[in-house]
C-alpha cells in the first residue's frame, strides 16, 4: 500500500509539471506589476484555460517544466507590452500593470485555444484603447484629477538623476489615456495649465470630449471640466476665479460649473470642480478662513442649480484641508456627503496623495497627516441633492505610472441618477 501510494504521488507529480506552469515574477518590481500580476495570471489560467500553476519569485536557479515569466524590461514604454518565447518558457513584459494586464488576458486565451506557437510572439501597446469597463447599473461615470501645473521646459535635476521626465509633453499623452481608459462622461481637473491644454486637449477631442470654458475672456480656467459631447447636452458653465489676489495664487485657484442633460433620456446632473487656497495658517495667518469664504461661493452655486434644474450636483476638487476642518466642516452640515461613504458597490479609503515634486521626485509616500481618507484626505468628492441617485464605486486610480504624473490620485465616481 505504501508503494502504491509513492507511485500515484509521483504520478500526480508528474501529471501537474506536464499540465501546469510555473509564474515567475520579479520581487523588485512594484506588487501590482509582480506578485499580483503574477496572482492574476495564475486565476486567469485556472478559469479560462483550466490550468493550475504555482507562483515563485525569481529563483537563482533553473526552473523546469513549463515557465512564464513577469517582467518589466527597461526602456519598456508605459503602456506598451511583449510576449515571447517557447510553449514551455514564455515571457510577458510590459511597460504598467495595465500593460501587463492586458498581455495576459491575451496570453491566456491563446493558451486556452492553443494558439500560442512553438515560438511565441506578439507585442503592441494599450494606447488608445478603452480598457475598464463600468459596472452593471452605471450610466454616469466621473473622473477628477489634480494633475500638477509643471510648465518648465527643463527637467528638474533630481527628476533628472531619476532618469525620468515630468514635462507636459511627457505627461499629457498619459493623461489622455487615463482618460481614454476609462472614457468617463466628465472629466474634472486643477491646475490645468494653457501649456497644458496646447498638449492634453487635442488628445481628448479625438475621444469626443470637449471643454466647458477656458475662462472669463481675463482669466485661464485653472479647473475646467470636460465632457463627452455624444452623450451629452451642455445647458449651463459658470467660471469664478477666487478674488482676491492673495487668496487665488496667481489666479490658479477658482472653481466651474456646469449642468448636464443625457441625450438618451433627458436626465439632468451638475458638476462643480474647485481648488481652494493651499497655505496653512501657521504660513499664512487666514488661509483656513479664506477656504472657508471660497466654499461659500461653491455651497451658493450648487443652491442655485438645484434652485433651477432641481438635479443632483457632484462637487470634486483639491480643497486642501481635512474633512474635519471648518471649511469642509460647511460641506457636511449643509448635507454635502461624501462619495466614499455613499458608494454601495465598492470604496477607496487610502488619502489618495503621494510625494510627486519639482524638488522631491516622487514616490508612493504621503506627507498626509493619515493614510486613511477621513482623517488625511485633501481631495474630495461630494454628492448633493442627490436623493434619486446613487453612487456605486469610489475608487483611486494608483498604478505605479500615475505617481511620477502628479502627487494627486484620480478620483472616479460611477454613478447611477
């Protein structure tokens, strides 16, 4: 019986190295770009090609049987991505776990209908192509960013040692994808530069968006709001450029507005977009009154709306403080809530904020006085009169590529109205 139970083992062994693969990922990258790349993978096997396999890091030696390994080359771009090799030792590299991701869903399905080739080869990029979908019931979806105002034609000297490049040309083709990605039907933005809207605007025309207002004619929009023109209807925009001087930061600080009807059913929503004054009042003795003054103005002009459309308002923006300081304090009582503690589906706690910096570099380190939401959060997302309507996903967008773009996370909202 002993012998007998031997052999079946090593039988069963024997079956598993023919049939399964080994992931291998590199422990140096990034998780999302190694061992939960390497996790996706390993689920994509079992429920589209029914293959098991096990997960290791990069071994110092020779691994047999059959081996796909994880990798991010350098010189890779961001959202380009290869495959490579022999049945039994096969190679996806890629540029961001977006890249990856959509590497493997590719490998996979050739390995399911055996279509990989006893060489194996494919290679392109994600650029330009839609890859998240909405979920079931979302039929509004809302994407905010601050992205970072760098208009400098030189590359700062610590970016520079990093060997990386934080000029708009370098960003804004990474912007539009985002929202490419994501195709969300407005698109809310801070300090959004006119050198940038020379480089990022022509990229999102080609998706179909369209900007509300560059501004009064005097002043550039620092916060605008886009949105897809085949879906909606642009009834109303306003444009406030926080007054005065000293509380607008050279005219960067203001808010827009805008009111929406969906062609498909008529159904109307508003969205405001803001980035209130950032000093604090050890450096700037007022500042937490002045965030209190700006958001007055943002509370009346959402009041206004629902005055004359009755829809719900969306209010999104950097509004550099807390949500349990007085500023934001105004936004709860007169009962703003909170995205994240509406979304039914799923939520995103972290404090969406990072290290990103003409002087720093960057880095996934916040200087947030908490990595959680509630207590560390400067960006927030809120609902009003929004009693018909509800919130699914509150997310932010973190892949490793995002923070070199801006020391701000997306937000996203998908929405039902």
């Amino acid at each position: 019986m002993k012998k007998a139970i031997i052999y079946l083992s090593a039988l069963l062994v024997a079956m598993l190295t023919l049939s399964s693969y080994t992931i291998i990922y590199d422990p140096s990258l990034e998780p999302e770009e190694g061992v939960e790349m390497a996790g996706y993978l390993k689920g994509m096997l079992s429920e589209k090609a029914g293959i098991e396999s096990v997960i290791v890091a990069e071994p110092a030696g020779k691994v047999k049987g059959r081996v796909i390994r994880i990798t991010h080359s350098e010189g890779k771009g961001i959202f380009e991505y290869s495959l490579y090799g022999k049945k039994s030792s096969l190679t996806l590299d890629g540029g961001s776990c977006w890249a990856m991701k959509y590497a493997a869903d590719q490998l996979v399905s050739d390995i399911a209908s055996q279509k990989a080739p006893s060489r194996y080869k494919k290679e392109g990029s994600i650029e330009g192509l839609e890859i998240f979908d909405r979920p079931e019931r979302c039929d509004l979806r809302i994407l905010d960013d601050n992205i970072w105002q760098y208009d400098s034609k030189s590359i700062p000297e610590v970016w520079e040692a990093m060997g990386e490049d934080c000029r708009d040309d370098y960003r804004a083709p990474q912007f539009a994808q985002i929202v490419r990605a994501y195709m969300p039907d407005v698109v809310t933005l801070q300090e959004y530069s006119r050198h940038m809207h020379q480089r990022f605007n022509p990229l999102v025309e080609q998706y179909g968006y369209s900007i509300t207002t560059e501004g009064d004619g005097k002043a550039w929009n620092h916060t605008p709001i886009f949105y897809k023109t085949s879906v909606l209807d642009l009834l109303e925009t306003n444009f406030c450029l926080y007054t005065p001087e000293k509380w607008s930061n050279k005219g960067t600080k203001s808010f827009s507005s805008a009111v929406f009807r969906r062609k498909s059913d008529g159904k109307q929503f508003a969205v405001i977009t803001t980035h209130l004054w950032w000093k604090g009042d050890p450096a700037q003795p007022g500042s937490s009154q002045a965030r209190a003054s700006q958001i007055r103005l943002v509370i009346a002009e959402a009041e206004c709306i629902k005055a004359k459309y009755g829809c719900p308002v969306f209010v999104t923006g950097d509004m550099n403080c807390y949500e349990d300081s007085t500023p934001l304090q105004q936004f709860i009582s007169e009962g703003f809530k909170p995205c994240y503690e509406l979304a039914t589906l799923s939520t995103d706690n972290t404090n969406g904020h990072h290290i990103c910096s003409a002087k720093d570099g960057y880095s996934r380190q916040s200087r947030r006085r908490s990595p959680l939401r509630k207590e560390g959060a400067i960006d927030h997302c809120f609902l009003y009169n929004g009693q018909s309507t509800e919130v699914l996903v509150f997310d932010c967008i973190t892949p490793y590529f995002t923070i070199k773009l801006t020391d701000h996370y997306p937000n996203l909202i998908d929405a039902r109205l």
